[in-house]
C-alpha cells in the first residue's frame, strides 16, 4: 500500500470518527495509525504495540475500549 493509501484509510477512519462525534485524543490517534499501519489482522496486544510507537502512553484498557467502539459503530470487525 503506498503512502496515499495509508493517508487516506486513516482520515478516512478520523472522519468517521468525527461524524459520530467520538472523542480523538492521543491515544486513540496512536490506534488509528496503528490499525493503518497493519497489513493484515492483528491482536491487541500487537495493536497496542503499533501504537505506542506514535503515542507510548497508550494502555491495553484503552486498545480494547477503542476496539468495541469500532466494532459498536461498525467500522472494524473484532
């Protein structure tokens, strides 16, 4: 995936996000990034991981709440 792809997923992701008015604050940012960044199916653990290269404050607690929002809103399947 190029770049602009990568770019694109993800304001496409904050977008959404931003429709349903759901808070972005750091550490969900870092998640976004780092479910973009993933070239295939991952585990939280392995996501957390990613994001805490762009955000090292980001917990497991906040990886699984950001997962159920995802999947509550229907933009990932966990």
């Amino acid at each position: 995936m190029t770049d602009q792809a990568y770019a694109d997923k993800q304001q496409s992701l904050l977008d959404a996000l931003q429709a349903l008015a759901v808070s972005l604050t750091r550490s969900r940012r870092a998640l976004i990034r780092g479910l973009v960044e993933q070239a295939h199916a991952c585990d939280a653990v392995t996501l957390m991981q990613a994001a805490r290269r762009h955000h090292p404050a980001t917990s497991l607690g906040s990886t699984y709440r950001f997962l159920r929002l995802l999947e509550q809103h229907q933009l990932a399947m966990v």
